[in-house]
C-alpha cells in the first residue's frame, strides 16, 4: 500500500501537575500537532488514544477524548502497553494506515499522573507486575531497576559516577528543552553531597538523581499514507522499521545480567524491517526512566558491546556531537515522565531532528533517527526507526 509517513507532531509542556482535565492536557498535544500537520479534524481518518488507564479517573478514555477534540464520527481506538503505549499506538496507526483502512491516523498519549497520590502512584505502579507473584512483596519500579543496576555494576565493573555520567548529560540538554519538567544543571558534586536532594537514596545503588520524575503531559503523532503525505507535507518522515516484543511478566523468568530481552528483540525486528544496523543510527531515544536504563540501551540496541556501554558515556559519544547522540531533549530523566504520553513525546524529538527543526539540540544532518520505549520493567519492547 505504499509507505507510511508521520507529517505532523505535538507535545505539551510537561508539568509536575496540570490544572485542568484529562481532555484539556490531551488538546495541548493535539493542538500542536494539527497545526504543524496544517490539518482540521475532518482530516483525521481515525484515532488511536494511549494511556495507562489506572492513572485516569475517566473510565474509556478514549470516547471522551474523540468526542472533545472533534474527531466524532470517526473511530477511535485505546491502546495500553503501560509506559510504551503511545509507540504501540503508533504502531497500530502504522498498521491502519498500511493496510488501508484509512488514510490519516493520530496517535494522541496523555496522562494525568497528578489526578493521584505519589504512594497510590508507586503502587499502581507496583501493580504492572504479577499482582500474584511479586507486587503484594513491595517490589516497585525503583527496586526492580536497582536490581538491573547492581547486576551490571557487578558483572562489567560499571560505577556510581557512569551512572551520574548519564543524569548529568540529560540535564545538560534539559535545560534546553522548554517542555521539560527539569530544566536545571547538575553536577558530578551533587551526587558526592549527602546533603544534596539528588544524592538521597530511592533503591540502592540508584539515587534521587538517577530516577525520572511523574508528569501530567500529552502528545500527539499523525501517521498518513504516502499519497497524502507527500500532498500535504514539505517534509514528511517516513517510518521505514517497526519492532515489538514482550517477556516474562515475573523477574524471576528473566535473567538479569543481560539487559532486556524486549529492547533487543524488538531492535532486530526494527532493524531488519529498516533494512539498517545500528552504526547506520544518527540520534536516538532511549527510555531513559532511570540512568541504568539508558546504560543498558546503548547495549540492547548495538550501539556498544555488552558492559560497554559506559565507555560510550565516559567518552561522550552520546553527546550532541559524538557519534551516536542519545537523548538530547533531556530524555525522560529531564522531561519528566507522563506515561502514555512518552513514546510520542520521544518520537516528536526524532521527527523534529530529521526535519531539521529541533532548534538548539539539532544532530548535524541525522538521516536515520530511533525510538526506544519500554513499558515495565521491560515487560514491553517498542522500537521504531524512522528515515529522512
């Protein structure tokens, strides 16, 4: 059917607590994203609606939202992949779109994450683990990814300081990126302080600095098939690898000290679909929910050998001007992390780069740029690989 194509991409500002509704979060996204595409909403086929729907008060989501952003009579669809719902969601509208069955889809992630408490938020979500098996024993995302962490310290010799290296470039260039919750330095002698904030213990070894905040945000991609991409767009991006994969819910079914099997699944679907390998990869977006997460990207992805990946840091490769720029929005660990809203915010990043468009954090002439977001604890695995 031809190839598919993103023409327009949106994001709200993303804030520790948004005032108004669920619907008004989701039209900040929305809004941007329509007026970059130069669309209305009788142009918009369908719509794909992504969130984690413990974090909403509104029960079916999806309809409300249709409804408020004027996307009534066309059909709508919820996707839920926990923190990778918007780039599931991309995927379906890749899908829909491919197959035919329409011709315009957006793809709009929202969550509201402040409508809770932070304890109901940790143990919500604690909940996207075995509600059987693990969960009811206190496990919560910290702790799960602090086991990552120490088992990739003990195996590859990794230290405190690369994981700091991590924070540090991520607020380097979040204070560059006005949709960012956190828009401040940070230094190495803030993690050697006990009396500074980024220091405090979370899980050991995994520190206040090496964890991403909540946020209530939105974001929005719209996906359209050749004919109109190239009838609408001056610089449409085209989607050229798709992976997806999932693991066992249970860390006990995993192995712990070789990353996650998802990322590397799902990046050699993406790759062998692109038709690409990593060292053809100009900028990427990792999901960088905390910094061992990002270290161990750079691995699962084949941008470094496995325990290479803190060579990669320490020598600044994934810096804007080194060889495989990693983040330069601040990735989560500066934006903040508003959960159905994270894939598009992350695919928003790597449009905006290929087009040429991303401002102070521009990769010189990036012609390949990759998307990778995990739902879980690696429960889920989305990659996805656009082109120029």
């Amino acid at each position: 059917m031809g190839k598919v194509a993103i023409i327009g991409v949106g994001q709200s500002a993303f804030v520790r607590s948004f005032t108004g509704s669920i619907r008004e979060l989701a039209f900040e996204g929305f809004k941007e994203a329509m007026q970059d595409a130069q669309l209305t909403a009788r142009d918009i086929g369908a719509s794909v609606i992504c969130s984690a729907p413990e974090y909403d008060k509104q029960r079916s989501p999806a309809g409300v939202l249709a409804e408020y952003l004027g996307l009534n009579p066309q059909p709508t669809f919820y996707v839920e992949s926990l923190c990778s719902s918007s780039s599931m969601g991309v995927r379906l509208a890749y899908s829909l779109v491919k197959s035919g069955l329409h011709n315009v889809v957006a793809v709009i992630g929202f969550q509201k994450m402040s409508e809770i408490s932070s304890s109901e938020s940790q143990e919500r979500m604690g909940r996207g683990a075995d509600i059987q098996w693990e969960s009811p024993f206190g496990t919560m995302m910290p702790a799960y990814y602090a086991m990552f962490a120490r088992a990739h310290m003990e195996t590859y010799g990794t230290t405190l300081e690369d994981l700091a290296s991590i924070r540090v470039k991520a607020a380097s260039y979040g204070q560059l990126n006005e949709k960012a919750v956190y828009r401040k330095a940070v230094t190495y002698e803030m993690f050697s302080d006990p009396a500074n904030r980024m220091a405090g213990p979370v899980a050991s070894p995994l520190r206040v600095g090496d964890c991403c905040a909540n946020a209530d945000g939105s974001s929005c991609i719209i996906v359209a098939n050749e004919e109109k991409a190239k009838a609408l767009c001056k610089k449409p991006v085209w989607i050229i690898g798709l992976g997806a994969a999932t693991a066992s819910v249970n860390l006990a079914g995993r192995d712990m000290f070789t990353g996650l099997a998802v990322a590397r699944e799902a990046g050699r679907q993406a790759y062998e679909m692109a038709g690409v390998s990593a060292k053809e990869v100009d900028v990427a977006e990792v999901h960088d929910c905390f910094t061992i997460a990002e270290m161990m990207a750079y691995e699962d992805l084949g941008f470094a050998k496995p325990g290479e990946g803190k060579e990669l840091i320490r020598s600044k490769e994934t810096y804007k001007d080194g060889s495989i720029p990693v983040n330069v929005d601040g990735g989560l660990l500066s934006k903040g992390h508003p959960i159905g809203a994270t894939g598009g915010s992350q695919i928003r990043t790597i449009v905006l780069q290929l087009r040429h468009d991303a401002g102070d954090i521009q990769v010189k002439d990036p012609q390949i740029g990759l998307i990778h977001n995990i739902g879980g604890v690696g429960l889920y695995g989305n990659v996805t690989i656009l082109s120029r």
